[in-house]
C-alpha cells in the first residue's frame, strides 16, 4: 500500500511543479483538481487559461518540454498546433490550457465540481 501512497504523492508532486511552470509562464486562473475518488481515469486534472493563442501553444510547449526534463513526458498532446485547448496527457494528471473563451464554454470545473481543489504550493501568480 505505501507504493500506492508514493506514487500517489509524486503525481502531486509534478501535478504541482506542472503548475508551477505554468505560473512562472503567466498563465491565468491556474486550477488543480484532485480527481481521486471521482475518476479512475487519472488522479489530477491541471485546468488554465492562455491570453491568446499564441500563448496557449506557448504554455504548451514550455509544459512539454520543461517537464520532460524533469522526468515526466507527456504521453499524448493534443490542440498544440491550433492553440485553442491544448491537453496535455501525463498519465497521473492530464494538463488542460484552454484560451479563455473556449474555457469559459467547457467549464471543466463546473463539470468536475466533485473534485477538491488543491492549493497551490507557495502561490505564485496568483494576481491579488
């Protein structure tokens, strides 16, 4: 059981340094929801919005790579080229980076609104 804790505890981990580049990127309204217990199909699903664009690929692509040098490849992306959702499929967490008005007409959190939200380590980015 305490492998389950681990790996638990690592896809937070990198679910949370994902978020992280992501703020360190400017990326907006950053949301991590803990889909444990409410999915079986991975355990975190990373939700933010690009202001254009070009900055949803941007943010893309510096997930992609940053995170592979960490040793978390993404698995499967999807979006990348058009720019206007980009998911990112890390297998513990998916990455969703949506441009604003594609989000606000999915509203991922309204429809995981069974998820926790998890609070993001020490909060950078988030505009007061």
């Amino acid at each position: 059981m305490s492998s389950s804790t681990s790996a638990t505890s690592n896809s937070l981990a990198l679910a949370q340094r994902a978020a992280q580049i992501a703020l360190d990127n400017k990326a907006q309204d950053v949301v991590l929801l803990d889909l444990r217990g409410v999915t079986d199909m991975t355990d975190f699903f990373l939700i933010m919005s690009g202001t254009s664009d070009t900055h949803v690929r941007a943010l893309g692509e510096h997930l992609i790579a940053d995170m592979k040098r960490e040793g978390a490849p993404a698995h499967h992306v999807e979006g990348l080229e058009k720019g206007r959702w980009v998911l990112l499929d890390f297998v513990d967490f998916v990455v969703h980076v949506f441009h604003p008005t594609l989000r606000n007409f999915y509203q991922l959190e309204r429809l995981w609104s069974d998820a926790e939200q998890v609070p993001l380590e020490s909060g950078q980015g988030m505009s007061a």
